[in-house]
C-alpha cells in the first residue's frame, strides 16, 4: 500500500490535515515527547517496535524510506517537527498535504 509521508511544524494545522483525510486514507503519526521518546500512533505502530526505541532513524528507514530521508525525518522529530503518513491502496495524498502546507513530502510506493 502506497504511503505518503510529510511534516509538520503547528499540531492545529495537523490536525486539520487529519480531520481532512481521515476517511480515505490510514494516518499515522510520528511525535517526539519531553523525555525524548518518539511516540507513534495510527497503523505503522505494528511495524515499529519495541517500544521506547532508540534509533528512531533505523525505524523509519524500516518504514520503506531510503537512509537519507529516514536520516531528514528523524532530525525533524528531534527539533519537535510531527511527521505524518498516510496510507491509501487508491492513490497518494501529496496534493492533500501540500494544500495544509505539509513539508518535505516523500511517496513510498
């Protein structure tokens, strides 16, 4: 199933995006907590594990990213950035996130 992955600075404007896709697609959301733990929820918990795990970038590139891009989205979440994925078998959401101003977007066919 193709995957979308983008970030986000604002959490409202996050949520905007969700509310947005939320019937169409699976989202999942990669966030940072004050103790440094990267918390993921939505359907890509079933393919990052175990919890709380170290190499946040190992776990993304796991998520079908090349190492570059693993590398690019775990340096966001260490800023405080909330990635974002979503998931389609229909087609991919590049031009729904750019509309909410997604950055950096990247399809994982």
């Amino acid at each position: 199933m193709p995957r979308t992955f983008g970030w986000f600075k604002n959490p409202k404007t996050l949520l905007s995006c969700i509310e947005s896709v939320q019937r169409s697609a699976a989202v999942s959301v990669l966030m940072r907590q004050q103790d440094l733990e990267v918390v993921v929820m939505g359907p890509l918990t079933r393919f990052v594990a175990p919890y709380p795990f170290l190499d946040v970038q190992h776990h993304i590139y796991r998520l079908g990213l090349n190492r570059s891009w693993a590398k690019k989205y775990a340096d966001i979440l260490e800023k405080g950035g909330l990635v974002v994925c979503l998931e389609s078998p229909e087609h991919a959401f590049t031009d729904e996130l750019s509309r909410y101003h997604a950055q950096d977007l990247q399809l994982v066919p």
